[in-house]
C-alpha cells in the first residue's frame, strides 16, 4: 500500500468539463482569480456562476464570521433566522403574507418547491420550459431540460412536461397559446420559470410572456414557481426578476449570491396561499443545515450590502459601458446581434460548440475567464461582478470583442 501513488482524482463535474480542467484557482479577490502557474490575475467573468455577484471574498461579508459569539444559536429556530426573514421580506417589499425557508443550495430549493406543489396535488405533474435548467438533484433534475442530462437515472421521480418559449415558436402570443393547451390539457401541480433562464444562456423571457404565464397560473390554479436562483442579487439588474417586473409568483427561489460568495444558503419564499395548503407533520421541510446560523448570519450580511448600496443602478451604469464597448468594436449590426445583455448577464450567441470553446480560450489566453453555456454548448456567458471598478470591466469587455471578432473571422 505504502508505494501507491498518492495523487488522487475528482469525480465527473459538469463544472470541470466546461472549464476543461485547465488551471487551479489558488487565490480570488474582488473580480479577479489567480491560477497555479501565473503571477497576473485573470479577469473572473464567470463568478461562481453568479455566485459571487459581490466579488470574490467580499470584506463585507466576511465579517459574518468574524462577527460570530457565543451569543449566536448554532442550530434550531434561532433569533437570526428569525431576523433574516424579516430582513428579506422587508427588502423584497413584500406584505406579512408570506413564508421562508432557507434550505443550503440551490436544488434543495427547488425541490423544496416541488414538494409544496405536489403535496397539494399529488397526481399532478409539473411544467417547466424547455432550456430549463434548474439542477441536478431529484426532483429539480425532472425541471431540467433533458438535453443537459446526458445519462440520467431519476427521470421517474416526478412527472414533467416542458412548454416551448417564445424563442422556440417565434413570439409570445403562440407560446402563451402553447403554455395554455399545457395548463388544459393536464393536471399541473406547479408551473416552474427561470424569468432569465441561466444555464441555457441568459434567455429572457421577458416582462409580456412572463405577465401572461403569470395570468394563465391564476386562471388554471397553478402555483407559479420564479426560479431566480442564477437571475436575483442584481446579476440581471435587480434584486428579483419577477418582481421588477411587476410579477409576483406564488414561491420564488433565490440561492447562488444569497450566500455572498462564501457559504450555501438559498431561500423559498412562499406565499400564505401555497403555505396554507400544507400538512403541518411531515411536510419534510428541514434538513440538517437548512437555517443554520452560519449560512443565515451571511445572508443577512449579503442584505446588509444590499442595502448600503444602489446595485440596482450600478449595474444601470456598467450595462451601459458594456453597450458602448459592443457598439464601439462590434460594428457589423449581424455580430453585434449576437451579443445579448440583461443587466450583467451577457451572453454570445455562437454557431456551434466549436466556435464558443474557440472563444473561451481565447479570451482565456487573454486572461479573461468566460464559460461555455447552452444545452448545445454553443453559448458563450459573462457574468462579471457586479462590483467590479468600471476600467476593469472595460478591459475585459474590449478583449471580449476582439476575441469575438477574432474567432469568428477564423
Ligand atoms: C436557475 C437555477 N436553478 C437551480 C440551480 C441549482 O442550484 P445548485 O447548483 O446550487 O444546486 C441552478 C444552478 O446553476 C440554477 O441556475
């Protein structure tokens, strides 16, 4: 045993496929990581993958942990949960008719969601879009576009179906017609909709298709389900999606950011509505660390800086900056088209998967970090911090459309 070799291996990451297992991140900063072999830092457009909107290591947020006591409640219903959840109900300026739970990740949201819709109707099925994606666990895998799950083993665990969007059929009108037929002609338990979708490449549903799934929810008696998990925490300009745009969905989802860059903590925000509808045993929300202190002292830090500062405009402003470098570099009106933007969240559309990597290593070369998105791959997506001083930013943003040029000249 003793003269094994002792260099042992990750699991198969999506993650790491995506990013090659080119380099080895050894320090982050504010918007920038360093790799192993490399004194220069790369410019970070990726975050995370929106988990870091307030930059890398965020001092702020970092006296979360500094600032814990032996006063703190470790576990349990503690005071700080209790603050959290007033903290965010007051920041998301909703009424006194809503619920929150706090499990740790994204999916477990999900699936928490899932399981309040279906313990409602449990012969139901649920819908979501195609180029969902709303993770890898049970439940929320189901929600997910089967096109991201190349070898799956849990598609039976809920029932699914996907609706088309309106960039599957052309317009707005005929995938609201389509989303109907769906509502009609099926037992829904829960309607699920990323406003933004993330992982397909930043596709916007936009403010018109998301009014009217959320009138067809209303109309049907669905709960509608905002998966703002990738979306929220400014990544698209606002604290919540839906809500900027003057939807308010039955339970919305936030995580990734939430957690300030630094633990995993999501939240499900439900209304009285849906909470009502559930059984008070054994309506298995809980798991272990779902409230933990630790994960809730840093939520209420990343509210803390929400507060103390006008992401909102920031983002405004820098969204502007990136328009104009586009303008600027990208002159030929059918490139430019390929850039999209909703707030930070910029995505190219590439021709196919060859051209995106092509793009993500140039850039790469550049010491830029991009990654490649989409369910085919063909996608590229930035999501720099949303924090990031504005020369950087430009920086970057202009090596980005070089790179761009470049590419797809060759
Ligand atoms: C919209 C959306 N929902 C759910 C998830 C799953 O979150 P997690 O990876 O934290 O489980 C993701 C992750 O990328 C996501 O983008």
């Amino acid at each position: 045993m003793d003269n094994q070799p002792r260099v042992y291996s990750s699991l198969p990451q999506e993650e790491h496929n995506a990013m090659h297992n080119t380099n080895v991140v050894v320090k982050a900063k504010g918007p920038y990581v360093w790799m192993d072999d490399d004194t220069e830092p790369y410019i970070d457009f990726v975050m995370g993958y929106s988990t870091s909107n307030f930059g890398h290591l965020n001092d702020d947020i970092l006296t979360a942990f500094s600032s814990l006591t032996s006063d703190n409640v470790v576990f349990f219903i503690s005071k700080e949960r209790e603050e959290l959840i007033q903290k965010f109900g007051k920041a998301l300026g909703l009424d006194g008719n809503w619920n929150f739970y706090f499990p740790v990740g994204g999916s477990m949201a999900v699936e928490a969601a899932a399981r309040a819709c279906l313990l409602a109707k449990p012969d139901g099925v649920l819908l979501s879009f195609v180029g969902a994606f709303h993770g890898y666990g049970g439940v929320s895998r189901v929600l997910t576009d089967r096109a991201f799950l190349k070898s799956d083993v849990f598609m039976e665990s809920a029932k699914s179906i996907k609706s088309p969007r309106p960039l599957d059929l052309g317009s707005d009108e005929l995938a609201l017609k389509a989303l109907e037929d769906n509502l009609k002609n099926n037992v829904v338990a829960g309607l699920f909709i990323e406003p933004v979708q993330g992982a397909s490449g930043f596709n916007d549903f936009g403010a018109t298709f998301l009014k009217g799934v959320r009138e067809l929810c209303t109309k049907y008696d669905v709960p509608m389900v905002c998966d703002e998990i990738q979306s929220s925490m400014f990544r698209c300009g606002s604290l919540m999606v839906c809500l900027s745009r003057s939807v308010v969905p039955d339970i919305m989802l936030v995580g990734k950011s939430f957690g300030g860059g630094v633990v995993p903590i999501s939240a499900v925000i439900m209304s009285n509505e849906i909470a009502k509808k559930l059984p008070i045993d054994h309506a298995a929300f809980d798991s272990t660390f779902s409230g933990w202190t630790v994960g809730v002292s840093v939520a209420l830090k990343t509210l803390s800086l929400i507060e103390k500062n006008d992401f909102a405009k920031d983002v405004e402003v820098k969204g502007k900056l990136v328009d104009k470098i586009l303008d600027e570099e990208l002159t030929t009106s059918e490139l430019r088209a390929r850039v999209r933007r909703v707030g930070l969240a910029i995505a190219f559309d590439g021709k196919d998967s060859d051209e995106s990597e092509r793009l993500r290593l140039e850039m790469m070369s550049n010491h830029v970090i991009i990654q490649t998105s989409g369910v085919d791959g063909s996608k590229c997506k930035l999501s720099p911090a949303i924090t990031i001083p504005e020369d950087v930013l430009e920086s970057g943003i202009r090596k980005f459309a070089v790179a761009v040029k470049k590419v797809v000249a060759n």
